[in-house]
C-alpha cells in the first residue's frame, strides 16, 4: 500500500513542534499531490471555551490542523505556528491528523462529570476538508456525540458533507443538531484565486439546497467579507439572492479580519494581485487586525436591507453583521482551542 511503510523513525530535525503533539508517523499519496499527512495520537478531543465566551457553545473538536481549503484569509493560519510549522504554505501543504479523535471523544464523553453542553465543529480547521474522505473521522465523532445525548453544530466550506447527511438525520432524533455552511464568494474566478481548495460557489449552493431538503434550518456563513473585492452591491445581492434561492434560513455577515501572520500572507497575495489596493487596506486596518468602525457601519448599511429583501434574517442571535466583540470572542477561542 503507497501509505504503509511511511513512518518516520529517522529525526531529521525538520518537524520538532509535530514530535510534542504526539507524531506517529508522516504520509504523502498521489492522490493528494503536495499534501503531507502527520498522524498523531491527541490526548484529548474536547477544547473547552473561555467561562466569559459569548458564544452558543461550550466547547469545540477539531480533527484538524491546517487545511488544505488553502484560504487566503484563514484566521486560524497563526496555530500552525504553535507546531514549528509556517502560517503560509505550509499550513496549506502540511496537515496534522488526529487519528484516535474519535475514540478520545468517546472516553471523554463517557465520565461523569460530562455535563452535555453544545459541542461545535469547524472553528478552527474545516471537519470536511479533503483529508476526511481519506480518514473519515467525523462518523465516529458524529456517532460519539449522538450516542452521549449532547448537541453538536458543524461549520463548514466541504462538500463532502453529503455523505453523512444520513448520519446527522439519525442524530437529529436524539440531540439537537444545528449545520451552517461557509460561502463568503460569488465570483467564480476569484474564489479559486482566495480560496483554491475548497469547492465551487456552486457547489455549496447545492449542499446547502441538500441540507435543507432534509428538514435542517441551514445557517450560512458570508464571512469573510474582503474590502473592495466582495463588498460591492452587485457581488452581495448576488450571493444573497443565490443563498436564500438554496433554501438558507440565515446568514451571518463580517468583515474580513488578519490577525498575526494572517495578515502579512494576505497581503502579500494582495500586492501581487491588486496593488492599487494596498494603500486603501493600510488606511482601513492601519496597524490592526480589524477594519474600521466606519467600514464596518458602511457594510452593515449595506448589507440589511438585502438580508431583509431576501429573508435571510434567521433567528435572532443571526444578526446582519457581527459586533467586533462577538466576532473577536469567535476568532480568538478558535485560534486559542488548537492545542493537543
């Protein structure tokens, strides 16, 4: 088999971060040109929020690190960092997968001091990037959750999604069950450029249209929204009207943030694509990881009266766009809950 006889007994000193985050062994194929796996065995499944966290959810399992969805803007691209591994290319090429997650969930799952409080996947890394079709982890996490009777949410840009629909119907008869898509870019030839590995607009369109069709609300993430590249009324009507014509019952809308080495990958892809774009974003950032308060006021005025016109507005803690309090609390407790 091209995957056996692959571990990696020789230390050749060029992944010492991945040996304290318990590295069994490292793995390439074929059918993952450019894509380097490193197994590890984690010593825990659930990450537990912050006890002043606003968010619907307590705690949060990622399988994941690094994501071969390859986006631009990843807010999550600093946690590689944490493994001697660079925020660029690397946390595109080189992804860590924890191969007993499931098992560890369950154990966890198990004591008696579980309290089933709300789980959420896809805070940091996507559940359903490439690498699940090969591993397929998230049954048995799917599984493990169902069978403990806690309620669990799922974010995410994967089509792959789809072949556990069936399995998420069934856990939706026990616990309560919430799945939101990511689709942030309606511009077909952009998406590719910002986000080369994830599926089509298209294609995320149909998989919100197949969770719906089962019966779950389907919340979508329109985030990030890109300064002077995705916030025209022309591109937000369009991927609005596309969202609601899917069957969406929400959306949740913000600005795009570049917090740590996010920011220096992003715009240097930017200076390379769009320079004449540079010294707009250093005035609408300046030093920061946010935009300004008045951009942000500008989107939202934007923004609502389309949410409005196509019945995006969900329920009420899916507001048009997201204070900079709610969205710090979002980013930094997914950046934060990475660690093994």
């Amino acid at each position: 088999m091209r995957w056996s006889g692959q571990a990696l007994d020789a230390d050749d000193g060029a992944l010492p971060g991945l040996e304290r985050a318990g590295l069994v062994r490292s793995v390439q194929t074929p059918e993952f040109e450019g894509i380097t796996f490193h197994e590890v065995l984690c010593k825990s499944a659930l990450n537990k929020l912050p006890e002043d966290s606003a968010l619907p959810f307590t705690f949060t399992v990622n399988a994941f690190r690094g994501c071969s969805h390859a986006c631009r803007y990843c807010f999550a691209r600093p946690s590689h960092e944490y493994l001697d591994l660079d925020a660029g290319l690397d946390f595109d090429s080189q992804v860590v997968v924890k191969t007993n997650v499931a098992a560890v969930l369950r154990k966890e799952l198990a004591r008696k001091s579980w309290k089933r409080d709300p789980v959420a996947l896809g805070t940091n890394t996507d559940p359903y990037q490439r690498a699940e079709g090969r591993y397929r982890l998230m049954p048995g996490i799917i599984r493990a959750l169902t069978e403990s009777g806690t309620p669990f949410s799922i974010l995410t840009k994967g089509t792959l999604l789809r072949r556990d629909l069936p399995l998420l119907k069934m856990a939706a008869e026990q616990v309560d069950v919430s799945i939101g898509v990511s689709l942030a870019i309606h511009n077909a030839e952009l998406q590719k450029q910002i986000e080369p590995g994830t599926p089509s607009t298209r294609a995320r369109l149909d998989l919100i249209r197949a969770v719906t069709d089962l019966g779950f609300s389907c919340n979508v993430m329109v985030a990030p929204v890109i300064p002077f590249l995705t916030d025209s009324n022309e591109d937000l009507d369009g991927l609005l009207a596309a969202i609601a014509d899917a069957g969406a019952t929400g959306v949740t809308v913000f600005p795009m943030h570049l917090r740590g080495s996010t920011r220096g990958w992003f715009l240097n892809w930017l200076s390379e694509q769009h320079p004449a774009l540079i010294r707009r974003y250093r005035e609408l950032y300046g030093r920061g990881a946010y935009v300004t308060p008045e951009y942000r006021r500008w989107l939202s005025r934007r923004v609502e009266p389309l949410v409005d016109q196509y019945g995006l507005g969900g329920r009420s803690e899916h507001r048009p766009v997201q204070t900079p309090a709610v969205e710090r609390e979002f980013v930094g407790a997914a950046v934060a809950l990475t660690l093994f």
